[in-house]
C-alpha cells in the first residue's frame, strides 16, 4: 500500500499585527490575516542557527491576555514587530522535520502562533503528552503554565499562607480561565470564596459552586456595596486579576493579617496603560497604606518563577479534577478567522473559562 504523496505547497493563513492599538484593540484595524503559500521543498530551509525547523499543522490555539499586552511598542511580556504572527500558545501535528527529535505524525506543543501552519525551530517545541481521564485540550487549560499552572501557584506557592478554612477568598475575573480554577482551589482549602466577574453569577454560584457573586457589571448597586453584602466581616485573601478600582476597593476591606496575590491587572491591559503607551499610566491603589495598617502583604508573581514546583501542582490539579474538585470550562471559537474577536473577548468579559480556537486548516 502506497502513501499519498506530500502537497507541494502548504496554505498558510496567518494573523499578523499592521497597527500598534490606540486605546482598546480594535480587531477590524489592527490586525490583518495574511495567505501565504509555504513549499514543501523550500520551507524548512533555514540559516545556519535555524537547520533543525519543523512545519506544524495547528489544531488549537490558547487566547491570552498577555497577546494584548505584546502589541504595544513597549511591552513587560515582550513587544511584538509590525508584520509579525500573533503569538499564541497551541498544539497540533507534524507534517514535516527536518528534527530528529520530531518525526512526521507526532502531537507537539509550543508557540505555535495564530497561524494555520507553524514553521519552527524544534527546540522551541515539545512532544504533546495527553494524560488519562483529561480532555485532550488540558495542555493548553488545566496544566497550561499561562493558565492552570499559574492558578495554583497563585494560590498555593505565592503567599506567606495560602487560603484556610475560615477565611475569605476573593477571585476577581474568576469566571475567566486562571480565575475560574484559583477559585475552585481556594474552595478546596474549606475557605469561603467569593467571585468577582461581570453578569457571570449564575455561572459563579451553580458551575462553580463558589459561595458568593460580585456582577462588576450591575448598574442598580455598586461594586463595593456588593462587596460588603458578601463579605460582610472584610477579607482575608485577594487572588487578583484585574487590578484597577477593583483592587482598590478590595483593600479598603482587607483584614489584619491579609493576603493579596497580584497575578495580573486586565483593565489596564487594552488601554495600553500597563505599557505607558503614550504617556498613561497603571493605576495604582490608593487604598495601599491599609497594608501597612493592617499587618496584610500584597505580593506580585511570574508562573516562571515557581518552576521548579511545577510537578507538584500538575499532580494536585490532575487530583483535583478526577475527584472532580475542579472543572476546566472551555469557551471555544472555530476557525483561524475567529482569532482577533476571540483575544478581544476576554476584555470585554464575554468569555467564560478557557478560551480557545479550533484551527480549520486550509
């Protein structure tokens, strides 16, 4: 039985940034999806530096808030040229190496890009491992180090003390995808957990099985009202998302001996002032002294600096959701096209859990 023979050429269909955002990113004026044909006899040609490439066909790609963050001239996570490929974390198959490490047919993993094909050096990839009882989309959910990784050790490895029966938790963004599973975490440690997101509390009280329900989005009563009616006797532990207004108000009601992990700040991410695009700034809490006040710490994190603990928190999440402690809701776009709205999504609050696109190859 004969094989069928490779195509010539591979369609590439690919996301590249033309406009650095002005304010909010516009995903009908800064980004463009870009064709281009990649030659199977050509493509995995390379420098002396790039000899060990290997082509991918994309199947699923992560949308991050960090993307955003990439497309300012400046930028903490790194700034991404004009002309280039979305980043993007993602998995898929490989059609053609020139690795030994890789072999046609195999699953890998890495930043991949929101393309339809990914050509890339093999260092920059590993081999796709799917565990049992998972969904074959944890790697980029659950065990992801930009998603479930960094939830646990948001919770478990950061503070002086993580969360305990008695306390209260606060999650903001906790119907997103870090904050959905750092809420369900904290609710294994016998703490009440209350949720931070907008019009999510159906989602919050009855998927997530928290205790409590903050709509940021709730026009007739305000945030903070709604804060001192679920958290009547303050809070004990922040795990933050969102920073700005949000933050502020959840120090003002920061018990003695606190804690607040910052593990991000998405209100500021698409104003472009997390990167001082044009002369903004973050804003920071005014309410800060409380810490000094109240004997509270405020501590900020990089998943990348808690490592070396990685295994261990890869064995609790798995634990944890076989026992069905914790659940990896998937909001899932479909095609390559859907790429932009799927990274605006996630700061206009209409995603629930883990955001990813299914890539249809051409």
């Amino acid at each position: 039985m004969t094989s069928s023979p490779k195509p010539s050429t591979f369609t590439n269909q690919k996301w590249i940034l033309t406009k650095r955002p002005k304010d909010e990113f516009d995903p009908d004026r800064d980004v463009e999806l870009k064709t281009e044909e990649l030659n199977s006899k050509s493509c995995l040609d390379g420098e002396k530096d790039e000899q060990d490439l290997v082509l991918v066909k994309v199947e699923v790609l992560s949308v991050d808030a960090f993307i955003r963050t990439m497309m300012d001239a400046t930028a903490y996570h790194g700034s991404l040229d004009l002309q280039n490929t979305l980043p993007a974390l993602g998995y898929g198959t490989v059609v053609m190496s020139k690795s030994k490490k890789f072999r046609v047919g195999q699953p890998v993993l890495g930043m991949l890009g929101a393309q339809t094909y990914a050509r890339i050096p093999a260092k920059q990839l590993k081999r796709k491992f799917d565990l049992p009882l998972l969904p074959t989309s944890a790697s980029l959910g659950l065990l992801s180090l930009t998603t479930g990784l960094t939830a646990y050790a948001g919770i478990f490895f950061v503070p002086s003390k993580g969360p305990r029966k008695g306390d209260t938790v606060v999650v903001t963004a906790s119907a997103g995808a870090v904050g959905s599973i750092a809420a369900q975490l904290a609710k294994t440690t016998g703490a009440k957990v209350v949720g931070i997101a907008g019009n999510k509390n159906d989602y919050l009280l009855n998927e997530l099985k928290l205790d409590g329900a903050v709509n940021y989005k709730d026009k007739s009563i305000s945030l903070e009202d709604q804060l001192d009616e679920a958290c009547p006797n303050g809070v004990d532990f922040v795990f933050d998302n969102v920073g700005g207004d949000t933050l502020d108000a959840l120090l003002e009601r920061i018990r003695p001996g606190g804690r607040i992990v910052i593990c991000g700040a998405v209100s500021q991410y698409d104003s472009g002032s997390v990167n001082k695009v044009d002369g903004q700034t973050v804003q920071g809490p005014s309410n800060y002294l409380n810490l000094a006040e109240r004997g509270a710490e405020m501590r900020g994190f990089n998943v990348m600096q808690h490592m070396h603990k990685m295994p261990i928190a890869m064995f609790f999440l798995f634990w944890y959701y076989v026992r069905g402690k914790v659940r990896m809701t998937e909001h899932i776009h479909n095609g390559i096209e859907s790429f932009p709205k799927a990274l605006k999504s996630l700061f206009d609050g209409g995603n629930t859990g883990k955001t990813l696109v299914k890539v249809k190859n051409v």
